[in-house]
C-alpha cells in the first residue's frame, strides 16, 4: 500500500473518530438533560390551575424513558399495569390517574310528600359505604338529602401497537381503563404528534463536523 494511500486512511480514520466523538458527547449531554428532567418528575407533584375554559387542570411533570426502562422503573413493579400492556407491540405512552367526584348535597323534592300526620315529625337519616362510592343521606316527609355523594376511580390510559396476528398490520390505538365499574367511558377522540428529530441531533450533521474539522486539522 503506498503512502499517498496509508495517509488517506489515517486522515479518513480520524475523521471518522472526531465523527463518534461529536455524537457521543451530544448524546451525554442529552442523555444528562433526560436524566434530571427524570429527578424532577419523579419528585413532583399535582398542581392544580385555571384553564382557559375556566375550569381546572391537573398537571405535573412527565418521565421520559426507553422501553427498557419503562418496563424496569414501572411495568415490573406495577402487575395490573403490565397486564393491560400486554396486547401492545410497541408503547408510546402511558398515563395513570387517581380521581375522586364528590357533591356536597343534592336535595330532591318529592312529587307527593309522604302521608305522615303534621304532627308527626319524621325524619329518616343514614349512609351507605361500598367500595366505589359513599353517600349519605337525609329522608323527611318531603324530600329527599344526599350528603356528601363521593366516588372515585383510577384510569389507566395507554397509546401504542397493536396488531390482531402476528404478522398483522400495526395499528395505533389509545386504551383508556377505568377501576371503577360504574364509570363508562363514551367518547375518545385521540391524536398523537409526530415530532421529527431536530436537524442538530441528525448522524449526518455529526459526520459532516467531523469531515470540517478533520479537514482543517489536516
């Protein structure tokens, strides 16, 4: 092999390793912006506020992890969520909620008061505790008191991969689970935006400063 020939695949090799360089220390620095967004999230908590409809919005921060780690930090140690994971090929995302309906009172008149002499006071109080709601209520001879009404549920909301066989075409759907029985979902109206790469992060962009300063070097 000549000379001319040995210097081209030095001057080439070292490009090639200012190429790896580059796109390994972008991707620590990434790699180490994840990590503490990560810290933050898992060390947050529920925030409330005014929406712009006038209602209220609960936020907090959220975990971005690979697969690996999603099944190590959450799957693994969450076996109902697992198993509702297991038709999915691939997951995009994942989010689990706990909530609770409360209504102070809802009184009711009734229609045709109790036939009870006016003499007679009657009243007629209690409450019923199950595991999916509360309520406690107040009868008199016309009407009827619920106070508080409470029910609460946690959902589990899931968008990924699904594919009816094996080698069937891969479809994107959105799953939402609620624990409470009573609580029905009607309406879904689901969408996912696909963010491309930015130009900065692009292994190409990364080859081309390496052949810039190798050809500088040189």
């Amino acid at each position: 092999m000549g000379k001319y020939m040995k210097q081209h695949l030095y001057n080439f090799s070292i490009i090639i390793l200012l190429c790896l360089l580059l796109f390994q220390c972008n991707r620590n620095i990434v790699d180490r912006r994840i990590a503490k967004a990560n810290t933050d999230a898992l060390t947050d908590s529920v925030k409330h506020y005014k929406n712009n409809l006038n209602g209220q919005t609960a936020t907090i921060k959220t975990l971005q992890l690979s697969e690996q780690q999603l099944y190590k930090t959450i799957l693994d140690k969450d076996q109902r969520l697992k198993t509702l994971t297991q038709d999915f090929t691939a997951i995009n995302n994942i989010v689990k909620t706990e909530s609770t309906t409360t209504i102070d009172t809802i009184k009711i008149i009734l229609s045709e008061p109790i036939p009870v002499p006016d003499s007679l006071e009657f009243a007629r109080a209690g409450s019923v505790n199950t595991k999916w709601y509360n309520i406690g209520y107040k009868i008199t001879k016309d009407s009827l008191t619920i106070t508080p009404f409470i029910t609460w549920t946690a959902t589990t909301v899931i968008t990924g991969f699904k594919r009816k066989w094996v080698l069937g075409k891969q479809t994107l759907v959105t799953d939402i689970t609620h624990d409470n029985p009573y609580i029905k979902t009607t309406h879904i109206k689901a969408a996912e935006v696909t963010l491309s790469e930015p130009w900065y992060r692009k292994w190409y962009f990364w080859m081309a400063v390496g052949i810039t300063g190798g050809l500088i070097i040189k």
